[in-house]
C-alpha cells in the first residue's frame, strides 16, 4: 500500500512538472554573420579611406537571445526578453555604436505582459523609429548597405558614415522605457513608447514615440512621430529636448517584386537644423532561394543660415538561401556627398558574406 502511495504521488508530480512546463516556456535563438569586405567613407579626389576587413554585421548585428514566456491563465501572458550583441569576428560582445553603452544585454532586456489589451513592456525596447527604418528598406537593418539606416546616422560619431551631426540622436532601442503595443484591428496596430531621463539635468526632457501602422495583404505602412532624443550617442551628456522625427515607410508586395518607399523629416530646435531623408527600394525574387535588392536614399541637411548639405547613398545586392536558416550574400554600395563648401566626395564598399539563425 506504502509503495503504492508513492508511486500515486510521484505520478501526481510529474503531471503537475508536465502541466507547468506545458504553461511556460523558455528558447534560446540568434543571427550569426561573417562579412569580407572592402570598405570605403566618402573622401575628396586624391584622397583615400579604404580598409580591407573581415568583420562581423554588415547586414544586420549578430546577437544572442534567451526569450520566455508563462501563461498565467484568462488570456494573459508574463514575457521576458535577454539579447546580446555579438562580434562574430572577435567574440566579443559588440553593437551598432563601437563604444556601445550598457551592459551585455544591450540589444534588448525587458520584462512584459501581454493579452487581450494588447502588450506592455518595461525596460530596454526597439523604438518605433528603428522598427519602420528596416521594415520599409530592401535591406533592413545595415548600417553598411541601407541607405536609410546611413542616413539616420544611428552610429557613434567615431564611425559615422554620413554627414556630421545629421540623423538622429537616440538608439535603436530605448532603455529606461515603457511601451505598448495594442491588438491588432483590421490590421490596424498603435505604438507608444516612454524613455524616462533619469536626470535633473537642467532643460533635460523624457522622450516618447507614437507610431501607427496598417498591414493588409500585399501592403503595409506604418507612421511614426518621435519628440525628445535621449542623450547623442553612448556616454555623451548632451540631451536633444527639442528633436523632432516624423517617418511614414511603405511597402508593396507585387509578387514579381516587392517595392519600398521611406520619408523621414528631422527638426533639431536645439542646434537649428533639419534633415529631410527619403529612400526608394525593390527587392525581386529570381528564384525560389535567390533575390535580387536595390536601393536609393538622399539626406539633405540644412543648418539655419547655411547652405545645405547632401549625402546620396545607391545599394545593390544578391541574397541566395542555402537553407531555411542559411545564407550567402554579396553587396555593392556608393556614397556620394556635396558639401555646402563645393568640396564633393564618394566612396564605395563592397562585400560577400554568410548569414546563420538558430
């Protein structure tokens, strides 16, 4: 009878370890990428910048993610997420800015609960701006081949590739924040967000985005304003309390080609300036594994009192899947630059890779 007893509760245990495993669960995942390349900034005639390297990230950061979730009954679900950016090329933990600020979750570290009412997320969270930035360009989040993300200048000033303080003056994740993301409605979805500054820093504002987007079949859009701008860049003190960003991005899948278009206007009250960007993209499928993306960008900077800047950006590029998970790559880019002084400058990059997601 005694043994019984037991084997009746260890059996008891185990359903219950079952049924709670079957309430919650937890996934590692990533994106490794190696690139060969030749790379080369916007200099003058008689000039040179060119550098040979193999690194890692020329289409999008690697990262490592651990992700989970738990079902804690009536629709409702705690969620967490831990991601790290990774230098494929060194092991070490890397980010789109070289002196990236944070610790070693720096790609995303939040903690949320979503349900019927939608999703709320606190801590570290893509921003809105960020999310239509690579949703409505052929090449997605690269900081070498999109002229989107180029143009938004979301790198350190060390390594900036477009003009001298244009784009933006945030990351692409907001840290210190608070987001929400509604249901979706007829394909309708509402975003916003809120950066907390953490400072009494005289003139220092918290920052906040709004952004609304529409998906519906072969089409998708999405319209987003952001106000503030956190800090400029990893450990710098300055705060932005009068940037402005409005961004509308759209898509067109016609089946034989998909087609991208993006407008973003930036208005810097702070240091008087405005950057108006635009980009236009196709991406075309050739074969079943292979496709073909192009893109155009321009940036035109304007300082009150002075003559404007302009930084054009045209990209193309060749993406075969060797598997679900796997693929090569091989992208060509020219930068060409007018400066108010006259003094014009180009450059060109060029590089093969190999992309892994797990």
């Amino acid at each position: 009878m005694f043994a019984k007893k037991n084997l009746v509760a260890v059996a008891a245990l185990l359903a219950m370890a079952g049924a709670a495993q079957a309430q919650s669960s937890v996934k590692l995942y990533g994106y490794l990428e190696m690139d060969a390349g030749s790379y080369e900034t916007a200099h003058a005639k008689g000039t040179s910048s060119r550098v040979t390297k193999v690194q890692s990230g020329d289409m999008m950061t690697s990262f490592v993610g651990l992700a989970g979730s738990e079902d804690l009954g009536g629709g409702l679900k705690a969620e967490f997420t831990l991601e790290s950016f990774l230098g494929v090329d060194t092991g070490e933990a890397a980010g789109n800015y070289a002196n990236k600020a944070g610790g070693f979750w720096s790609r995303a570290s939040n903690v949320a609960l979503s349900g019927g009412f939608g999703k709320v997320a606190l801590g570290q969270y893509d921003n809105p701006l960020f999310t239509s930035a690579y949703t409505y360009n052929p090449f997605g989040s690269s900081m070498t081949f999109s002229p989107t993300m180029r143009h938004l200048n979301y790198l350190t000033p060390a390594v900036q590739t477009s003009i001298p303080n244009s784009g933006v003056k945030f990351d692409t994740g907001w840290v210190n924040s608070v987001t929400y993301e509604s249901p979706v409605f007829s394909g309708f979805q509402a975003i916003g967000q809120y950066a907390a500054k953490e400072t009494s820093t005289p003139d220092t504002t918290n920052s906040y985005a709004l952004a609304g987007s529409y998906n519906a079949g072969p089409f998708s859009a999405m319209l987003t304003y952001v106000k503030g701008g956190l800090t400029d860049k990893p450990n710098a003190t300055t705060y932005y309390a009068k940037s402005k960003v409005t961004d509308l991005g759209a898509s067109y899948d016609f089946g034989v080609l998909k087609a991208f278009a993006q407008y973003t206007y930036i208005k810097d009250d702070t240091n008087d300036l405005k950057d108006k960007i635009y980009q236009l993209g196709v991406s075309v499928p050739v074969t079943e594994k292979a496709s073909v993306m192009a893109s155009f960008g321009n940036l035109n900077h304007k300082v009150a009192g002075q003559a404007s800047n302009k930084d054009d950006v045209f990209s193309i590029g060749y993406n075969y899947d060797l598997s679900k998970r796997t693929s090569v790559f091989g992208a060509f880019m020219n930068n060409r630059q007018s400066a108010n002084t006259g003094n014009d400058s180009s450059g060109q990059s060029y590089a093969v890779g190999i992309k892994h997601n797990f």
